[in-house]
C-alpha cells in the first residue's frame, strides 16, 4: 500500500508553515491585547527606597480602594512616628 500526499501546486511547506508560524504569534498578540486589564498599584516603601508592601485594585471591592490606601497609610505614618519617639525617647 502506498500512501500518497496530496499538496497544494505551486507551494512548498516552507510556505505552508511560514504562514502558520506567522499567523498564530499574530493571532495571540491580537487575544492578549482584547483581554488586558489595567491593574492600579499603591506601593508602600520604606526609608532607603525598598517596596515593603503592595496592594492592587482588584476584587469585589475595587471601589473601595482609595479609602484602604488612605488608611493604610496613615496607620503606617502612625506607625513610624511612635517608633521614631520611642527611639529618641
């Protein structure tokens, strides 16, 4: 038994596959660009300029995340202050 490959006339394979290898990469830049998300960050860093700790808006209470942040920091210079006193003091 033979098998018998039927091909395109004219075509190669190389240009066969050049054309899938060149669509799919566009295919999936053209998925990821329709279904980006913008992410919104609030890094807390300390003195010397490292990020100790991150938040992100996301999540059932995204809107809320303005208020956290606020809060937050203010604890966190609460924080700092009375563990800037109790070194001085």
């Amino acid at each position: 038994m033979a098998v018998v490959y039927h091909a395109i006339p004219g075509t190669t394979i190389f240009v066969l596959w050049g054309g899938l290898v060149t669509f799919l990469p566009i295919a999936f830049l053209v998925g990821c660009l329709a279904t980006v998300r913008k992410y919104r960050f609030a890094a807390f860093t300390n003195d010397s300029g490292n990020v100790l700790f991150s938040v992100s808006r996301v999540g059932p209470h995204r809107e809320a995340f303005d208020a956290f942040v606020a809060e937050l920091r203010r604890r966190v210079e609460q924080s700092r202050d009375a563990a800037r006193a109790g070194a001085l003091g």
